[in-house]
C-alpha cells in the first residue's frame, strides 16, 4: 500500500487555509487511500525564537484539531514529533551527507536570513539545517509520496536528492519519495493582502480566519476583506486577487469551481455574505469537535501515545538500518 507522510508545524493557530490547503485532503482522501501518516512537528517550531509554554499548547491544539477535522485514528497514524526519537537520530546521519551549499540555497532560509541581517540579528543554525530534518520526517517513514503544496516543493526535491545519495553510497536503505499536489486543496489568500498566503504566524490576524475563530469573528473578518476596482464580480487572479480570494474560498466550501460561481453575485457585498456563512457552515464541526475532545484531554493523550508507538515501530527498522549501512556499530557489538 501507498504510504504519505505530512506534517503542522505548531508555530500559530491553524487557519482556514491550513483547513482548506491540507487538513481536508488528509481527512477525505488521503486518509482512505494510504497508509497515511500525520505529524505535529514540533522540533520545527524551535528554529526561530519562541516561548516554550506556547510550542507546547499549539502543538496539544494542533493535534487536537487534526483530530477534529476528521482524521481516525483507526485509519491513520497521528503523534507529535518529539514524541519519537529517530526523526532526531536520522536527521543528523542526513546532516552528514548534506553540503552546506544546499542548504543555503533553500529559499525559506535565504528570505528569512536576508530579514534579520536587514534587522541586524542572525537566525540560528537549526533554521539551515532544518530541511533536513524535514527530510528524516519523510524518509524514516519509508513515505512513497508527501502531499505539500508549491512552497514546500522544494524540500521534497532535497529529501529525494538525500535518499538517491545515501543509497548510493552506503546501499539501498531509504524509498525515494515524491511530492503529489494535494487533490482537494485550496489555495487561500489573506483577507487583508489577498497577494500573499494566508499564514498562521501573520503577524496581523485582521486577514487570517483560523479554525477555532467565533462565527461573528469569522463574519467580520470576511465582510472587512479587501476587494477590487469596479464592481464585477469576475474571476481573475491577476486583475481581481480580492474577489477571486473570495470566489475560491466559496468555492472551495461548495465543492464547485470559482469560475461557476463568477456570474452569481452582483455586488461585492453579496459575495462576502455568501462567503462568509459557508466558511461559518464549514467550520462549526470543527469547533463543535474540538469543545469535546477538550472536555476530554485524556482521549487526545491516548491517542498520541499510541501514534508515537506505531511511528516508532515503523520508523526504528529504517533508521536502524542507515545507522549500520553509514558505519556505525550497532549497540551489542555485533556487526
């Protein structure tokens, strides 16, 4: 059977585009047609400064919502990141094989590294090399694909180029994997900058809807979204980036196509309104769901655990084996 790997970094509050970009292809698809297997990586959320206290309520969150969102827990493997230990021990024997120079041309690290030094501060070494770790995530799983969308290409294309190389050198030991396109997703744009994505860590929430957001929040923040000159309602995502934003985040409730729904508003106004009910339609589930599983915490702690048993069963014969093939002796002292 196929086998995906995918992953949240808890660094914010998960949104509407996480929902939409990811969550819901992991839950009505992904979920049903592989061996799947989903991650809070938490490790990730340390390459940048953070308060300790929040990583540790995102990351609970996080897989609190997952859990929310649908994923089955009968159906796939769900834990948090930290909770196993080869993601650690791989990602240095990847760090070994790794160039310097790949990791600088990662364009996360360029763009982020470019920032502070304009600030005049520097980034930590974790933020270089954490592609690589993304790349253990990935490769101790023995993942066949890994759904990410264009933005995370990149780090697929280095965990491919790591596995090619530590199989040819040491022997056959990591399934190469390839990134798919995620089938349902949607793009979502900020309400506010409908030109950049929708992040969790937006420093402004004014455009960001996240899951856990009160309907009349949620209304507000739709109502407010900035649109476009003039006052068709068409689809355009070059000409007309507020109103296709919004076209695609209806669409995308609907389960219809923008550009069916380009001719059905006469005013921006209509649209938002439209829009606005179907993304509170849409998330009223998830927020009902996680009211109860937080009712519940020991559910979520069970859970967890037994995920991080099954990653660990899976992940510790294919990290056991890149330790013996790169040269280390196994801890009897046979071999």
């Amino acid at each position: 059977m196929t086998r995906i790997f995918s992953g949240i970094k808890p660094t914010g509050h998960l949104t509407l585009g996480n929902y939409l970009g990811a969550l819901r292809q992991w839950v009505e698809v992904d979920q049903h047609r592989a061996d799947s297997v989903f991650c809070v990586v938490d490790l990730h959320a340390l390459t940048v400064e953070h308060d300790p206290a929040r990583v540790r309520r995102l990351s609970r969150q996080a897989a609190t919502l997952m859990l929310a969102a649908g994923l089955d827990p009968a159906r796939c493997t769900l834990f948090v990141q930290s909770h196993v230990d080869e993601h650690a021990r791989l990602s240095y024997l990847l760090e070994c094989i790794a160039s310097d120079g790949e990791m600088r041309r990662m364009i996360q690290y360029k763009e982020k590294s470019v920032r502070e030094r304009e600030r005049g501060g520097s980034v930590r070494l974790s933020l270089l090399t954490y592609p690589v770790l993304m790349a253990a995530d990935i490769l101790a799983y023995g993942a066949d694909e890994v759904p990410v969308g264009e933005d995370q290409t990149q780090h697929v294309e280095l965990t491919r180029d790591l596995a090619v190389r530590f199989n040819q050198r040491y022997g056959h030991t990591f399934v190469v994997p390839r990134a798919t396109p995620p089938k349902v997703a949607a793009r979502v744009m900020d309400l506010q900058d409908p030109t950049s994505k929708m992040g969790k860590s937006h420093e402004s929430g004014a455009g960001i809807v996240y899951l856990l957001d009160e309907p009349e929040v949620v209304r507000k923040k739709i109502l407010r979204a900035v649109t476009d000159s003039g006052r068709e309602v068409g689809y355009d995502r070059e000409a007309k980036p507020g109103v296709s934003n919004l076209l695609e985040i209806l669409a995308a409730c609907e389960g219809t196509g923008p550009e069916a729904l380009s001719g059905a508003f006469s005013s921006y106004g209509e649209l938002k309104k439209a829009t606005a009910e179907a993304v509170v339609a849409l998330l009223r589930p998830v927020r009902e769901r996680h009211m109860e599983l937080c009712a519940d915490p020991g559910r979520v702690d069970a859970v967890l655990r037994e995920g991080a048993e099954k990653a660990r069963a899976v992940a510790r014969p294919t990290v056991d084996a890149a330790y013996r093939a790169i040269g280390l002796l196994p801890a009897g002292g046979e071999g």
